[in-house]
C-alpha cells in the first residue's frame, strides 16, 4: 500500500476509531507508538454486564395502581347496561374515593388558582398559556380580566411506585385472581 493509500486509511480510523485516535495523538506527542503486548484479534472480551431489571411504562403502573387500590379497571370494563343508575352511582362512589386517594398520594393534585368558580380573575401580561386557557372575546393585549369557568388542576409531585415484577407481568394490570377450595 502506497503513503496516499495509508494516510486515507489512518484518516479513517482516526476519525471513526477513538483507540486509533489517541494511539496517533501519542505518536505525535512521543514520537512512538506504544507497544501492544496482545494483537488486537486477542484481546480480553468486555465484561457481561448484569442483565437489565424489566422495564414498565408509568403509565401501565398508574393503572394497575388504580385497579389494585380502587378497582378502576372493573369499574370502567364492567357493562353497566344491566345495572340501576343507583347500582352504579353506589360503585361508583367508592371508585371514585379510592381513585383520588391514589392520585393525591402520587400526584398531589391540586387548583392551579386558589380563586373561585365564577370569580374575577386578571390574566397577566406574558402569562403562560399552558397555565391559563382564554376562552370567549380575546382580544386586544394582556392583561386580560375575565371569569374564572374552571379553576384548572396541577401536581404538585410526581412519585410513581417503581415496578418490581418479572418482564412477562410487565403488561399485566391485575393478575388473575384463583380461589382454592
């Protein structure tokens, strides 16, 4: 191989290879390259590395939260058609209950504005519109004064239960439940 041939080959493997790199900066710096007691096809393999703990969206974790602790999800799937409104409204409530137990414990959810329903409220100039939603006649430039329709909610903190389980559980909402007799 000719000098041109081996100047684009070292050019490759210096951009491309960080050993290769740092053995050229040597070389300049030293004048020698460092003698390699192992070739290269004779090198120690790395390490294995411990296998990964299973990974699981918070968000399948906050429903199972919600269907261990409140029963959501046999709320939700169950078909209400053959039920009194009063049936449902009785479920209801305590599904209700236990799903706000889950979220304040996880979320801490709470008003974004501490004003009213139905009170005035002034918008400030550069406010977020993530924070506040103008509805109605918007017009003109901030500051806007206006009727509180919905205070709006926020979390005050974010602290989802870590998953544990085995990767086959990871999809798995609710186990299925077998009585022994």
């Amino acid at each position: 191989m000719g000098r041109i041939g081996l100047a684009f080959q070292a050019f490759f493997k210096v951009l491309f290879q960080r050993e290769s790199a740092i053995q050229v900066e040597r070389l300049f710096r030293d004048g020698t390259l460092p003698k390699s007691d192992t070739p290269a096809s004779e090198k120690p393999a790395p390490a294995p590395t411990a296998p990964k703990p299973p990974i699981r969206s918070d968000a399948l974790t906050l429903l199972a939260t919600l269907q261990r602790e409140a029963r959501f999800l046999d709320l939700i799937q169950e078909p209400l058609t053959q039920y009194e409104d009063a049936q449902v409204g009785a479920a209801a409530r305590d599904v209700l209950r236990g799903c706000n137990d889950v979220l304040q414990r996880i979320f801490e959810i709470q008003p974004v504005t501490s004003e009213s329903e139905g009170a005035t409220l002034e918008v400030p100039a550069g406010f977020d519109a993530g924070v506040y939603r103008l509805t109605g006649n918007v017009t003109g430039n901030a500051p806007f004064r206006g009727t509180l329709t919905h205070h709006g909610w926020q979390a005050k903190r974010c602290q989802m239960p870590q998953w544990s389980g085995s990767k086959q559980a990871a999809m798995i909402l609710a186990p299925a439940e077998v009585e022994l007799k």
